[in-house]
C-alpha cells in the first residue's frame, strides 16, 4: 500500500526497454493484481520522491486487509474496470487499423494487376 509519495511502474526497469507504464501520487495500492491472480509481479515499483512510504501485505493478510478498508477494494475495482476499458479500445483501434491497410493492399494489387 502506497500510503504517502509518488511511486513509478516500470515495465523492463533497468534495461534499454524501461517503460513507465503509470505514475502513482498519494495513496493507492501497488501489486493487488500480482495477488489476486496468485502470480509473479511483472512490473518494478520505483520511489519517485523522497520519503515515499510503503506498507507491504502479505498474502496471507490481504483479504484481511480489505475486510477493514473496503474503499480500498472499490478504488482496485474501478482500476480493472478502466485498464479493461482502455484495453478494448486499444483492441478497437487496432483492428481498425488492420482493416485500413488490409484494403490499402487490397488496392494496390487491384493496380498491380
């Protein structure tokens, strides 16, 4: 639980490939994915400002944990619902854009021929 700072997701960090995929300000929780699916951490979390605060949760503590704090649980809620929708508009976007240069080809064999 980030409980006071600014913390950064990293995809790759350290590498040539590093990726900030999100900025986190204040208060929030880091890793309840990880958690909730019962795998490995795929991202880094890096302190982005001194005194940046943490609180680790086990897993054996994290249900717990939501049990006495419920806005907690609402605020991941609302993170899936708005990854979920930025992912089906990334999705959207993309075929689009496959149909757009599929009938791009489509055209140019039209003229090769």
């Amino acid at each position: 639980e980030l409980r006071w700072g600014s913390v950064g997701l990293y995809i790759d960090y350290g590498t040539d490939n590093e990726k900030l995929l999100t900025q986190l300000d204040g208060d929030g929780i880091i890793g309840a994915f990880a958690v909730l699916e019962k795998s490995n951490h795929k991202v880094t979390a890096v302190s982005l400002q001194r005194g940046t605060q943490l609180e680790f949760i086990s897993a054996e503590d994290f249900y717990d944990f939501f049990q006495s704090k419920p806005s907690k649980l609402l605020s991941i809620t609302q993170s899936l619902c708005q990854l979920h929708r930025n992912v089906l508009y990334s999705y959207a976007k993309a075929c689009k854009r496959i149909v757009e240069l599929e009938k791009i080809a489509e055209s140019k064999e039209a003229e090769a021929q």
